[in-house]
C-alpha cells in the first residue's frame, strides 16, 4: 500500500495581534460630568428654603441647618470610603451602592417627618454623591475632562439655590433636596463603557485607619459648631490616625501618599481654595445686603450671572493649563485665590462685590481641575483611587469650613 505523503504545511510566524476583546470605551466627558455635579446643586439647594424647611419638620432655622452640615460630613467621611470600596471592589461595586444611597436616601427625604430621620436620608444621599463624584473623577483622566466636570460644579453649584427655591415654591423643599438624584441618569451610558471589574491582589481592609480617619473628619466638620470640645477631638484622633499610619503604612492612609509632595500640597491647596470660595458664596449676598439697596431678587441674579462666568471661565482655564508647565499654573491659582477675598475686603464699590464671587469660582473650578490631575498622578500608581478620595475629602472640608466662616464674618457669629 502506498502512502501518499503530502507536505506539512510550513508555519508562518504571523505578528502577534492584539486580543480581539473589546477594551472598554472612554466615558464621554459629559456623562461623567452628569454623573457628578447634580450633588452641587444638591448641596446649595437649602440655602434660600431653609425657613420652608424648618417649619415643615418643626424646628428652628439654626435647627434645620444640620441639615446642611450633615451632606457636607457625608460627602467628606463618604469619599474616601467609596474611593477604598473603588480599591477593593471595582468601579461596578461602587457604582451599584452610590445608586443604591441616593435612591434610598431620596425615598426616606421624600416622606421624613422628623428631623434626626430627614438627617439620614440627607446623609445617604451624599455618600451616594461621593461615590459617584470619585467615579467621575477617576474616569477623567486628563486636566481638558477634568475642567469640563468642575465646571458643572460650579454651573449647578451657582443655580442650585435659585433652583432649590424655585422647587419649594412650585412643589415641595423635599422636591429641591431630590435633584442629586438626577445624577443615576447618567450611570447606564457609564456603566456600559468604563471598566467594571474589581482590581486583582485586592488588599485587606483596614477598618480601625477607616474609623480613625471618619473620627478624624467629623471631629473636624464640627469644629465651627462646638469649637473647644471639637478641636480636642480632632487632636485626639488624628493622634491615633498618625500613630496608626505608621504601624499599618500601607492601610486605609497610606504613607507613602501622604510622603508624596506633590499630593500632599496639591490636597491642601484645593482646600484652601474651596474653603474661599464656600465662604465668600455665603458672604457676598450679604455684604451687597449691606452696602446696597438691590432687591434680593437683583442681588440673587446678579450672584448667579457672576457664578456662570466664573465656571465658564474656569473650564478654559483648566483646558489652557494643559499646555502650561506647573509653577505657572500655580501661580495663576494663588494669584485669583487670593485675589478673590482681597477684593471682597477692599472694594469701595459694592457692585465689584460679583467680581469676587467670579474669581472665587474661577480660583477653585480651575483648583479641582488641575490639582487633581496633579495629586492622582504624583501618586503610585497602585494607590491612584486612594489619592481620588483623599484628595475630594480636603475638597469637602473647604465646602463644610467656609459656610461656618460666612457665618461667622458676615452674620455676626
């Protein structure tokens, strides 16, 4: 029997190709952007309604101000723990419970009859928001996206009051609370392109640097209320925090970020720069109160035009930035930062008064921008979702100090 031998087929070395699974798509900008600013508007939507919403639930004005104080606790202790959770779990876990918070937190505000309970749901809804503030913020990944997601900060930051009360009026304050909620509208176009899965070699949790760093930052929120016993506090723990740090130097706070200066200075000058300008936002209404005879309704408006240009402004600004070198960056920044409260002091005109409120705006949309890129970067590379949260928590404690200081300056006290 004969054999028919038929040649081998020669192997051809072909070019290794790339794997045929589909990467994830980058997340359009203005998803992300409605992703996270709804929780501005959120965040400044008390600020005209506050008697509508004390009567309601039966307390005082001053009561009905907790109200506030605790969004601005929760966004603050809420941003690193969601940033951990993005560590450990993925962007898909994280996303999942901040929809799950403000839907919950939503509900609960919608029916609340007493104060302690509307605090709750007032409370979820921001730990929601900073989770999805941390998604957004991760999601970016240029100074250009960056820019466009601060200036929806400070777009819906500056109409967030007019609109709080233009809800209670026509509706309900509970209504004006509920507009973060907006926010889960963006999440299936998200979802659907970003990278949902968990991280591989997830580190254990650190729970006792967790609970330390939460003290930490409530002791610090209540500083402007209860100032002795807070500041005692908040030595106390940040002693225990430090103390900590150094025994688990990779934990909930690691210490090779804080070693890290870029982000070390980058965190600290945000909050400066947010502490400004959520001050002066509280304090220029009142001050043009005093030094003119405007209607509310003019100094209202006149607050918001000025607030749109300075997002407006802060988003060309933070797209500019790009092809600047740091220090030029910076100095930019400090020069307007400082500017902003030298002119609320100084001016003899009072209509120069919306000046400050613009470059208050344009000082720290341009800030969150730039300075996050510059933070998260600086970064190792391992710990980037951790440097998000750290980075958004001294953010927030500018949105929770500068109202306290408003009130302390331009209220008497």
């Amino acid at each position: 029997m004969s054999v028919v031998h038929t040649p081998a087929r020669p192997r051809t070395t072909t070019p290794a190709t790339p794997s045929t699974a589909p990467a994830p798509r980058q997340v359009p900008a203005l998803w992300l952007a409605l992703l996270a600013t709804p929780a501005a508007a959120s965040a400044n939507g008390p600020v005209l309604i506050l008697p509508a919403m004390a009567r309601s639930l039966g307390v005082s004005p001053a009561g009905a101000t907790w109200l506030v104080t605790v969004f601005a606790w929760a966004m603050a202790v809420g941003t690193p723990l969601m940033a951990g959770l993005l560590r450990r779990r993925g962007l898909g876990a994280m996303l999942k419970l901040s929809a799950a918070l403000i839907a919950a937190g939503t509900a609960v505000l919608a029916v609340a009859p007493w104060l302690p309970l509307a605090m709750a749901g007032r409370a979820a809804q921001a730990a929601g928001a900073a989770g999805l503030i941390a998604a957004a913020m991760s999601l970016a990944g240029s100074v250009r996206r960056m820019g466009v997601i601060a200036a929806g900060f400070g777009a819906l930051g500056a109409i967030g009051p007019l609109l709080g009360s233009v809800l209670a009026d026509a509706a309900s304050w509970r209504l004006s609370l509920a507009v973060g909620a907006v926010a889960l509208l963006a999440l299936p176009a998200v979802m659907r392109r970003a990278d949902l899965s968990a991280p591989p070699n997830s580190t254990p949790f650190d729970g006792r640097g967790a609970a330390l760093l939460v003290l930490t930052v409530t002791a610090l929120v209540l500083v402007p209320r209860y100032p002795l016993p807070a500041v005692a506090a908040s030595l106390a723990t940040a002693a225990l925090l430090a103390l900590h740090i150094r025994s688990h130097p990779t934990g909930f706070v690691p210490l090779a970020l804080l070693r890290t200066r870029a982000f070390v200075l980058s965190a600290v000058l945000a909050c400066t720069l947010a502490t400004s300008y959520f001050a002066l936002l509280f304090t220029v209404p009142q001050l043009l109160r005093d030094r003119t005879d405007w209607s509310a309704a003019t100094i209202g408006t006149g607050q918001l035009v000025a607030l749109l240009a300075g997002s407006a402004l802060s988003m060309a600004l933070a797209a500019a930035s790009a092809g600047m070198n740091r220090p030029r960056v910076l100095t930019i920044l400090l020069a307007v930062g400082a500017l902003a409260p030298l002119t609320a002091v100084l001016t003899p005109w009072a209509p120069l008064l919306l000046l400050v409120a613009t470059l208050a705006l344009l000082a720290t949309g341009t800030g969150q921008a730039t300075l996050s890129v510059y933070a998260t970067t600086a970064a190792p590379a391992a710990q980037r979702s951790t440097a998000i949260g750290l980075f958004n928590l001294c953010y927030q404690l500018g949105g929770a100090f500068g109202p306290a200081i408003a009130a302390a300056i331009a209220l008497g006290g």
